[in-house]
C-alpha cells in the first residue's frame, strides 16, 4: 500500500489536492479532523489536559479550545506540552485508520492530509511526501479574498508555518501552485497518473517501472540523501559499500518504501533509479 504524506502551508492549495485525489480513488486522512477527534469528552488526550490546565480549559466538559490556545500559544513550553500530549494520541489515531483502510484495500492508496510535518518528528512515517507549494505573497492574497483575513494576520500565519523549503527538503514530490484552480487540478491529475499510481503499482507488484510526471508544475525531489534519511528514520543503516548497501530488517525497508527482487532491494519511488544491497549479505 502507497502512503503518501500531503502537506503546505495555508493558503497552498493542499486541501484542494487532497480533495482531488479523493475522487481518484485514494483514501484521504485528514490531520485537523483526527486532531479534534481525539479530544472530544471523554477521550483520554482531554483527560490528560484537563490534569495538566485544569477547569479552565474545559467548557461543560468539552474542550475550551480558545482557552487552551490562550495559554499555549503565549508560552512555548506550554506548547510543546500540549504537543506531547496530542501528538501520540494523534498518531496512533492515523495508524488505527491506515489498518482499516489497509483491510479493506491493501494495493489502495492513503493521503495523508497534514498542515504541519517538518520539523515535527514523524517526518518520513509515510513511504513518500508531497508538498504544494507557493509564494507567500501568492498564499496571503489568497487568505485575504477567501478567509477574509488582513494581510498582517496572513502573514503572520504564513510565518509561523514551516518555508516552502523547508517542506521541499522533506518531500519526493512539489506541486508549485501559483496560478489559478484548472493548474492546480492538471498538476495534480498528471502527478497522479504519472507518479502515484506507478509508485504504488511498485510497491504492489514488487517490480520496479520507471515513471516520470510531466507537468510544468511538478518538481521531483532527486537526492538521494532524502531516501537516506528515510530509512535512516525507520531504522536501517545506509552506508558506501560497492554502491549503496543497507542493514537493517524486511519489515523496515518495506516501510521506507522498497521491494525486494531476489537479489537486492529497489525503491518502489518510479522516478528514481535506485538500488541497495545487503550488507554483509544479511539482515
């Protein structure tokens, strides 16, 4: 199964890709939506709030979410405490929906929709990123005619998010979206019919077929280092050893995204060519 992180900045038009590729036939889970999820009454991340800032974060026993916001985003170790409390509870929710949706579909292929993924901590938990990027000045003349928001607060918004960058460094996939909905919609037509369904054809065929998405849009990301930090992060060790070789266990390289064919492993990615041997011929 393809699991496919999607991410950007208000105002990138990510949401609006998501969207689309749900009428494609991906199975879409939304970041925001499981974030509130879990902290509905009654639910143990709330009951851990409500132990750490009291009756006055609580409405009737439902989450006082501009109280909490009050004190969270005036201090940021009250931040990073609220973030060490929703943040698993978050996760584990997402794997929960990854294992349904795997039941009922494993060769199927999962979006997940989050705002808010480098410099988190789970950056590489999916097997490939894609990022929608745009300009900020592009991103808050947006917010101003569709949320109605003042350019200062836009920009504000804007940067208090990660960079379009930064998001770049993490991602195998860019979508630029500068222009107007029908680019958007031809980008995001032609990175799923040229790239996400021969990645996850990959990965269910156990095959390696070269695709390449072509739309002026479309950026792929060819450093290998990304692939490096990804299996890094899943706990396999890449090294120089007569190309590139790696140790570490089946369920890891699968997870990174890579299928085995016999001899060596491949990535799945069909925009990259890319091989790895065992090292020491063993796991």
């Amino acid at each position: 199964m393809l699991t496919l992180a999607l991410t950007g900045g208000i105002g990138s038009g990510k949401s609006h890709v998501a969207t689309i590729w749900a009428g494609l036939g991906a199975r879409v889970i939304d970041a925001d939506r499981t974030a509130r999820a879990i902290l509905e009454p009654g639910s143990p991340a709330l009951a851990q709030i409500a132990d750490r800032w009291g009756e006055r974060v609580l409405d009737g026993g439902a989450l006082n979410r501009q109280a909490l916001a009050d004190i969270v985003f005036a201090d940021p170790a009250e931040r990073q405490a609220l973030d060490d409390i929703t943040h698993p509870a978050i996760w584990a929710s997402v794997d929960e929906q990854i294992a349904g949706a795997r039941r009922e579909d494993p060769d199927g292929v999962i979006v997940y929709d989050i705002p808010l993924l480098a410099g988190y901590g789970r950056e590489f938990e999916m097997v490939a990123n894609v990022s929608i990027a745009a300009a900020p000045e592009v991103r808050a003349e947006r917010l101003l005619l569709t949320r109605g928001m003042s350019e200062a607060d836009a920009r504000a918004r804007i940067a208090a998010q990660s960079s379009d960058e930064e998001r770049a460094d993490i991602s195998d996939l860019v979508i630029v979206n500068e222009s107007d909905e029908a680019s958007l919609e031809s980008a995001a037509m032609a990175a799923w019919e040229g790239w996400v369904l021969p990645f996850a054809e990959n990965l269910r065929s156990g095959t390696w077929s070269p695709a390449r998405p072509w739309d002026p849009a479309l950026a792929v990301n060819d450093d290998v280092g990304l692939q490096l930090d990804r299996l890094r992060y899943h706990g396999v060790r890449p090294r120089a050893e007569a190309g590139l070789a790696v140790t570490g266990s089946e369920e890891a390289m699968v997870r990174a995204g890579w299928v085995w064919q016999g001899s060596s492993w491949r990535l799945a990615n069909p925009a990259l060519d890319l091989r790895a041997n065992l090292s020491g011929g063993q796991y």
